[in-house]
C-alpha cells in the first residue's frame, strides 16, 4: 500500500486553493469582507494569543461546524456569504483544511501564506 505523504497532500492542496497574503487578509479584514477562521489548537492560541476579530474554530470541528446540516453546526457564528479566510501555525494545516471547504463546496475560500507566524509580523493586533 503506497501511503501519500502529508508534504504531498499539502503540495495538491496548494495548487487547488487560493492563498493570500497577510496584507491582503487584513484588507479583506478591514472591509469586512471575509469570516477569519483560526483553526489552531486552543492549546496554541491560549500560548501564542490570537488575532482579533478572528473565529477560532479548531481544526477537527471545522467541517461540523461549517455544514448546516450537522448537529455541531453553529448557527450565527460566520456569515456564510462572506470569504472563509483560513489559518493555523504556519500554513499546512489551513491549507489542508481549505481544500476541505472546497470539496465540501464552499467557493470563495482562502487561506493565509506563512499562517500565525507571519500575521505576528502583520498590521493585524494579537491580543
């Protein structure tokens, strides 16, 4: 059995998926054009902080939470129109979980280049 390896899955991921920039997502942000989603594990956000304005949603509820026809769904917590704008640690992670949400059929779906790592470095304030 030939096992692909999560670098791979990671690289098809990349090439299906539309990545943004932190400049840009604080655009998106400012304009209230985009739902942030920070699929982190609550572990690294009570660690590392988070963004404000963003939506934490850990990474192994995201499709529970995002289906209206689950019972995890979460009824008001993102306007389903608007940008899923994904991110985690570094990127691999929101990648992975990006394509998910495309697959699931969520069009206008994004995620952040260089992930929590490079939003510190950003316009955007870690509280």
């Amino acid at each position: 059995m030939k096992i692909k390896s999560s670098q791979t899955l990671v690289s098809e991921a990349l090439e299906k998926i539309k990545t943004i920039t932190t400049d840009e997502a604080f655009k998106m942000s400012t304009d209230d054009k985009c739902n942030l989603i920070d699929i982190r594990d609550i572990r690294e956000l009570e660690k590392d902080g988070r963004l404000e304005k963003s939506n934490h949603i850990p990474r192994g509820m995201l499709e529970f939470w995002l289906d209206p026809d689950s019972p995890y769904f979460k009824e008001g917590k993102l306007d389903m129109n608007k940008e899923m704008v994904l991110f985690c640690a570094g990127g691999l992670r929101s990648a992975l979980a990006a394509k998910t949400l495309k697959d699931m059929g969520f069009e206008k779906v994004s995620h952040i280049d260089g992930g929590f790592s490079a939003l510190k470095q950003s316009k955007f304030k870690i509280i």
